[in-house]
C-alpha cells in the first residue's frame, strides 16, 4: 500500500488512507490480517471526491482496527470487473480475503462510520 501526500493550508500532511493497484490488491486487501474497506473511485467522479475527506478522518480514527484502501478504476480496471464495479464511489469491506459489506454511493460521515462499526 503506498500513502500520498497532500498539501494542505497546514502545509504538506501523508494521508491516512493508502492507495492500491490491481497488481497490489491481493497483498493490500485478500491477505491482510484485519478488515479492509475498498474505495472504488475515480478522479472525474464528484461523489467520489465528496466523500474523500470522510474516508480521511475515519482512517485517522479507526487505522488500528480497519484499514481504508483506494483504487482508481480508470487505473485499474481488472479488479473492478472481478468485483463486479458498475457504479462509484463504490465501497466494500473485506474480511479474511471475503467480501463482507457493500455500499454505493457518497454517504455522511456518520452513515459510513455506521456501516464499518456494523459490518466488522
């Protein structure tokens, strides 16, 4: 998993959720030793982009029990298709390498945060 910098009014900050690829994704997400919540998402994809920052706080609040991965669909298309992807922001939650929880679309901080505690 790599991290990205982003620059902020703060100056530069790593983020708190990591990227991932098709290439990457059976190490980053199948073979990891705790849950794993997949942001399906694209650069042109506004939803996507809206709920980012929500994605951001609750990696930085919940990074010891869940980690949160993006993969860029127009990047990698492989996985998506192996997923089933047709619409984004897309996300879903594995556990044990299993697919265990699904959600389309942008949701409120507190609906996602909601969902994870449900679904691990």
């Amino acid at each position: 998993m790599k991290r990205d910098i982003a620059r902020t009014a703060m100056g530069w900050v790593t983020m708190a959720t990591s990227k991932t690829t098709d290439t990457d994704f059976s190490a980053d997400v199948l073979q990891s030793d705790r849950p794993v919540l997949v942001d399906f998402w694209a650069e042109w994809c506004g939803p996507c982009k809206a709920i980012g920052p929500a994605l951001e706080e609750i990696s930085d609040d919940k990074g010891d029990s869940i980690s949160i991965v993006k993969l860029n669909i127009d990047e990698n298309p492989l996985t998506p298709q192996k997923y089933n992807v047709r619409g984004i922001p897309t996300l879903l939650i594995f556990k044990d390498g299993e697919v265990v929880a699904e959600k389309m679309g942008a949701l409120p901080k507190s609906q996602l945060e909601d969902w994870i505690n449900q679904s691990v």
